[in-house]
C-alpha cells in the first residue's frame, strides 16, 4: 500500500453464504466487472477511480465494530492520512 494510494483493491460483497443463486450471480458480475477494469484501464483511470478507496474501506471496517485491519489500519499517503489500531 504505501505509495500506491490508487492501487486498485475490489471489494467483495458478503456475505455470499446463504444467497439465492441469483444474487450471488449478481455479485459475481460485479466483482468480475470490477477486477476486469482494474486489469485493463489506464492509470490515469486507475487513480481517478481508486485513489482514497483503501482508507475509505478502512474506515468503513473500523466503523463497523472492526478493532483493525492490519498491523497499521489504514494508511492513505495521497493525503498523509495514518490511524492506528484502535483499543
């Protein structure tokens, strides 16, 4: 992560356990059309798209009621932003 504040992380849906095929279906594309564009775009479209997204999922997560997500948390050298784990 440091020093790629646009580096392209696709974020899976969950749960996936106990849907409907269809749903999972759903998300399957999703998640495919994601690492696709992730694959195959240029970077200035990869930083466009994906520069803040691991600190804004990090952020979500800790939100969420998780304690940390790594030995740092959450890390976003575009803005110099660093939390650290959380007691």
């Amino acid at each position: 992560m440091l020093g790629l504040a646009a580096l392209p992380l696709v974020a899976v849906p969950h749960p996936l356990a106990g849907n409907d095929a269809g749903l999972v279906a759903a998300k399957a594309r999703g998640i495919a059309a994601e690492v696709a564009f992730a694959l195959c775009a240029r970077p200035a479209e990869l930083e466009a798209r994906y520069t803040g997204q691991f600190a804004a999922l990090t952020e979500r997560r800790l939100e969420g009621g998780a304690v940390c997500v790594d030995d740092v948390c959450a890390i976003d050298p575009a803005v110099g932003a660093v939390r650290g784990p959380v007691s």
